[in-house]
C-alpha cells in the first residue's frame, strides 16, 4: 500500500502502462517529496512520456496505484502544471493572450491572474515583450512563455517533460535557475531532460529504461555507485590511442578463465573521444592512469597530459544501460568510393569577411572559418547568433552580401549539381518528409545524391540497422519519435559518402546513447577524410569537436580547441556550497552580474575575475545575511561555462 506521508507530493506503487501486446511501463515505484526537483532520465522508448501522461492525469495506468497531492492524478488536475514535449502554445496569439487563456481555463481570478503576470514574466524577463506574438519569439523565450502559462495558475506541481529540448546554452542555464527558484518557493518538480549535464541540477534523479526504473538518488549517491573514475587523457594520435585503450577494454570483458593473471587487474572500463582528448573510466584512479602510461609506453604512444575527474552522470547513464545491453551496436560504414577529395587542397570549406543583411539587419556581420578535410568543427552560438545563415550560405542554400567562400576548392557557381553531389547537409527541421515510409525517404535521397543502384540496397540497410529500425522500414517517418527521426535524417545525409558534410543540431533531442552513437559515426566519417561542420546547444558534446568557433549577434568572438577556449577564460569558476542555496543565489546575484552565478542541484557555480580580492568579498556578503559557506574551491571551466562567459561578455 502507498504510504500516508504527507510530505510526499507523488506516490507510485506498481504502476504499469500497456498499449496491446506492448508493455511501455513495467511496475514501478518511486516518491517525490514536496519542494523537490526530481529527474526522471531515460532514453527513447523507456517509458518517461506515458509517466508523465499518467502523472498529470491525461491516460489511466492499466494497474497499480499513483496519489498526486494524495488524490488520484485526474482530480488533483488543478493543482498540476504540465509542460509538454511540445510547445503548448498559440502561436498567433501574443505573449499577454496566452497567458490570460491559460489563466481563464484554470478560473484565475482577474486581480490575482495581474499579480502573477507580473512576477513571472518580470522572473522570466518578458515584461517588457508582452504584446509580441508567440510565434516571433525564440525557442528559449517559448518555453519560458509555457512555463508562465503553467505556473499562472500557481499549481503546487510542475510536470515538465524534455522542456529546453533545441533551447540554446543561456536560456537553458536561465530556465533553470528560474526551476530552482520556484522549487524554493515549496513547488515540487518532476523533469525529464535528454541534457545529463543539466539532470545533474536536480536533487534526486531516477535512471529509467525499457519501461523500468533501475536506480534513484542523489547525483552524489549515483556517482558512488557506479565505482568508477574518470581520466582525462591527451595525446597527439587521439585515434591510435583510442584504437589500443579500446583493445584493453575488450580483454578485460573476455569470460575469466580466457584471461592471464595479469588481464584480471585490467583497470580499464570504458574509453570514449573527446575531439582533443579522451575520457577513460577506470575502476581505481591511480591504478588506472598507471595503466594507460603503460599501454602508451609499449605503442610509443606520446601522452601531453593526464588529469583525474570526476564521474559525470552521463559516465554512470552509459555505463547502466551498456551493461543492460542496451548500448547500439556500431557498424562501420558501407564504402563504395575513395574518401580523398578530389581536389590537391588542405581547407574543404572556407569563408573570408563573409557578411548577410536582411534589409536593416545585420545576421552575419565579417565572419572567417576554415574547416579542413579530416576535421570537425563546431559552430556554437545562442539562438539567432547567425549560425543557421551561416551554414546555408556556407553551403550555397543562400546567397551572401559579400565575403568571399570556397566549398571542395570551389570559389565559384556552389550551387552547381556536380559540388552538389559532395556535400552532406542535414537541416535543424527534418529532412525527411513525413508522408514516405522510412525505406522510401531512404530511395528518394539515394535518387537525389546519385548513390549508384548496384550500391543503393547496402547503404539503405545500413541506416536501418544502424536506427534499430530492422522489419520497421515500412513505418511512416510520421510514426517515428523526434529522436528516431533525427537518426534517419542523418543516414539520408551521408550515404552518398559526401566529402563535407553540414549538420544543424544533428542530435536535438536525441537520448545518451543514441548520441554516443552519432558522434562514433561522425567520428568515422572525419578520420575518413570528411570535413565536418555541425552546430549543437549540448555543449558536452561539442567537447567532440576538434576546433569550434563561437558567434554572437552575427560575429564570431571566438575559435580554437575546446581546451584552448576553455584555458583561455579569465579569472577562477568557484563551486560554492553553503546551507541556504537559493538565499545565497539571490544575494550574490544582487551583488555581480546575474551570469556569474548559477544554482547546480545542492551547490553554486561563480565566476570570478579577480578570485584573491574577490573571494573574501563573497564570504563577507554571505556572512552578512546569516549564509553559513560549507565549502568553496575553484573548479576547471566547462565548456558551457566558457561559452556563457564569452557570449555574456561579448554582448556586455
């Protein structure tokens, strides 16, 4: 029976969900305390949406009990705030209009629906964009306008599933200290994200997959459990290197009695590449970097630098669902064709003082890149930075002001069929069109690229196999969930082996593994000799890449290595523990640039420029509210930490 715990605002006990013959939840079990923000974390199909449906009281579960606010999900409606995947806004209706819908089919009373108009959108920063239509905001600024249009009605629970899915690196670090400080008002939230870096900003998260949910806890207590660590490995030869380490993974997983005595202490778990590093994981710390300087002394193997780390909850995500056997198998590429260009040149796509207007408006103001065959390079910008213009001009879609461009060697006439047939492009929108079954999406761009029909049949079972979508080729690409479709679309881009290849947030909305996956494909691509251009909000994976430029407002501020960009920031990133976070949020807040202080679950992140004269101050203004520090140490820079404080910068 469900426990009577009045501070447990949701109470699931066997709670199962079955579609026919498909089981999509099996039995599961958990409790969200009130105040809390609690993750739900899964890949695609594990079952997250139904438990939402079945959470905010639109579908019944087939059996098992489930008390929202103590009542059944469907009479505790009123009480619920439910953002859903996607946008549930009118686009053709203003900020003010929606708001004043929602309040209206939630019975807000007039004086109270202006007081909260006001405090959520002065917390959202929109009060001053009240008359503009929904549908001429950004991603960032729709979810935050769904977010006001779920709290008008001042709901004591927030359901928000994959709510900042395609939302750039500052609104979603936004989105979620505005999370953190309605949760402090005593709303208990309930999150499922694909974004693990964010997840790791909830107080307690929950591992879900195959409709099951295999592990809760702190992000602490799922670290701890994994008993793993993590070495930040950088080498000259990333690839050998991957190549060796990946060899020694493979012994270590071979049945017992076929390893030697000296197999059986392998500390190698897990190797994966980080555009110019590699991230191993291994059971003990200094066993294990031993190890690796040992493999790199017998392949004479040059290591630049090793670093101990911390897990992070992706590290403990993949390694979950690799030892379920849930991780996709890898299939290499079927090549019909020399990967070397064509032409005797070094730089496959290269732009100089490369401007776009659009009237008065500037969207790409004196832009310079060079991206190299074998490489991949990441253009990384907050939404309406010019990154979108800037790859469909790069790319011959749209035809610039001025500046000068080169495709494949190509200065000239880039829209010609014949580049044409070199290039793999992959738009942000789907490239698929919804009405065709998968296989027939698949025959159309084999047409369309000219991939030779003795080949076509290899190359189209490929995708297939590589999706999972095996014996379901006949599905409409309709059928097919965001994630799914974002697979395919990547297989239509690449079967005709293109020499450049442009992908436009090729993994929006795509699960842990399936991006892992992604980025293995990408990986091979470029060691093949593709040259890569791809644009992402995710900025872990942007750590992929092997040199990235970052844009504001049309320019671009910034370019190097993610280590280059990450050693080039000033000042400290000081991690902040104290016993009233969200106190000690606003007050620092109040005192520097609101971008330098951000809330991560049970600790604070700030970003000091002058860390010896600042730190004292920091404790002094804490010390004079009655905020107790219980810890505070600087910590290396994240890439989105980078980002953010060039982005910030720039604009400032």
């Amino acid at each position: 029976m469900i426990s009577s715990n009045l501070e447990d605002v949701i109470q699931v006990e066997g709670l199962a969900k079955r579609y026919g013959k498909l089981v999509a939840v099996k039995g599961i079990d958990f409790v969200v305390q009130g105040g809390e923000i609690f993750g739900l974390i899964g890949p695609d199909g594990a079952g997250k949406t139904t438990t939402f449906h079945i959470l905010g009281g639109v579908m019944e579960a087939t059996s098992g009990n489930v008390k929202v606010l103590g009542l059944p999900p469907r009479d505790a409606r009123l009480s619920i705030g439910y953002l859903t995947q996607k946008f549930s806004l009118y686009l053709d209706l203003s900020i003010d209009e929606n708001l004043r819908y929602s309040a209206g089919l939630r019975q807000v009373p007039p004086r109270l629906f202006e007081e909260r108009r006001a405090k959520y959108l002065r917390l959202m920063s929109l009060d001053q964009f009240g008359d503009r239509l929904a549908g001429n905001l950004s991603g960032g600024m729709k979810q935050k306008l769904a977010l006001c249009c779920a709290l008008i009605s001042q709901p004591q629970l927030l359901l928000l599933d994959e709510p900042t899915t395609g939302v750039d690196p500052v609104s979603r670090r936004e989105f979620w200290d505005v999370l953190a400080a309605i949760a402090h008002e005593g709303v208990t939230i309930v999150v499922a994200t694909p974004y693990l870096d964010e997840a790791e900003r909830c107080d307690r998260i929950a591992l879900m997959y195959d409709g099951e949910i295999q592990q809760i806890g702190t992000l602490a207590q799922l670290r701890d459990s994994l008993g793993l660590q993590r070495l930040e490995v950088r080498t000259n030869r990333i690839e050998v290197a991957e190549t060796v380490l990946n060899e020694q993974v493979r012994l270590s997983t071979q049945p017992e009695k076929l390893r030697t005595n000296n197999e059986q202490l392998r500390a190698i778990v897990d190797v994966q590449t980080f555009g110019d590093r590699l991230d191993v994981l291994v059971k003990e710390a200094s066993a294990g970097a031993a190890e690796v300087r040992n493999i790199f002394g017998q392949h004479q193997l040059e290591l630049n630098n090793l670093e101990i780390g911390e897990a992070t909850l992706e590290n403990v995500f993949v390694t979950r669902l690799r030892a379920a056997g849930e991780d996709p198998e890898f299939i290499p590429f079927p090549r019909g064709k020399n990967q070397q260009p064509q032409c005797k040149i070094d730089v496959a796509i290269g732009a100089k003082s490369l401007r776009k207007v659009f009237g008065d408006f500037q969207a790409v103001k004196d832009v310079d890149l060079a991206v190299r065959y074998g490489e991949i390079y990441g253009l990384l910008g907050a939404n309406g930075a010019g990154k979108t213009t800037t790859i469909k001009m790069l790319c011959g879609l749209l035809e610039p002001t001025s500046g000068v461009m080169s495709l494949a060697g190509e200065t000239h006439n880039l829209r010609s069929s014949a580049l044409r047939q070199r290039i793999g492009y992959m738009s942000q929108k789907f490239t698929l069109y919804d009405d065709l079954s998968i296989v027939q999406n698949l025959e159309f761009y084999c047409g369309v690229y000219g991939v030779p029909r003795r080949l076509r049949r290899t190359k189209i079972d490929w995708v297939l196999a590589t999706c999972g979508l095996v014996g379901k080729e006949n599905m409409l690409t309709s059928q097919l969930p965001g994630g799914w479709k974002q697979r395919v679309a990547f297989g239509a881009s690449v079967m005709h082996e293109p020499e450049i290849l442009f992908l436009d947030e090729p993994t929006s909305g795509v699960d842990p593994l399936a991006r892992r996956q992604f980025w293995r494909l990408i990986d091979d691509f470029a060691r093949s000799g593709t040259a890569v251009l791809v644009t992402t909000h995710y900025l872990e994976e942007a750590e992929h890449c092997n040199r990235m430029g970052f844009m504001v407002a049309g320019e671009m501020v910034a370019q190097g290595s993610p280590s280059e960009i990450k050693a080039a920031q000033p000042g400290e990133l000081i991690e902040l523990v104290t016993d009233r976070n969200q106190d000690a949020s606003n007050l620092l807040k109040s005192k520097l640039a609101s971008w330098r202080v951000s809330i991560f679950g049970e600790r604070l992140h700030i970003v000091l420029d002058r860390p010896d004269s600042e730190i004292p101050e920091v404790r002094l203004i804490l010390q004079s509210e009655g905020i107790t520090v219980k810890s505070l140490r600087g910590i290396p820079f994240s890439l989105e930490d980078a980002f953010i404080g060039i982005v910030q910068r720039a604009q400032a």
